[in-house]
C-alpha cells in the first residue's frame, strides 16, 4: 500500500481506507439550506419522500457496490 492521497472537495465520503477496509458513502440529492432550522427540516423532508432522489440514490449505491466488488475479496462488500 503505497502512499497516495486524493483530495476532493465534495461533502460526501469518496472513500476511506483503514488498512484494507474501504469505506465510501455516496450522496445523490440535493437542496438548498433554508433560512430557519424548520425549513431545513422540511426540505429534508421532501428529499427523503422523492421517489426520484431515492432511484438515484440506490443507483450510486449500486454502483459503487459493484465497482468495489471488482476489487474487493468475494463476498466481502457489504451495504448498510
């Protein structure tokens, strides 16, 4: 394992390696910040319930599944 680093500017977790266990957890969806904790909330609100931002979302889950699995021992990729 050599010494490689990767900088992104992103708010969401390209990868994370811990020796060999690798972590990444994709974000599809987005929504502008409110102007009060409440508008937040229901903004979320309406992301969580999208049938269209839950398509995309499983999508680059399934993705990136599928793109460890092709490096990963067989078996070992897990989604939570």
């Amino acid at each position: 394992l050599g010494e490689t680093a990767i900088a992104s500017a992103s708010p969401e977790l390209f990868f994370r390696r811990h020796g060999f266990r690798v972590v990444t957890r994709p974000m599809k969806g987005t929504a502008l910040r409110g102007r009060f904790a409440a508008e937040d909330e229901a903004r979320a609100r309406r992301l969580r319930a999208s049938a269209k931002e839950r398509a995309e979302n499983l999508m680059i889950v399934d993705m990136a599944r599928h793109d460890l699995g092709r490096i990963a021992e067989t078996g070992s990729v897990r989604v939570d």
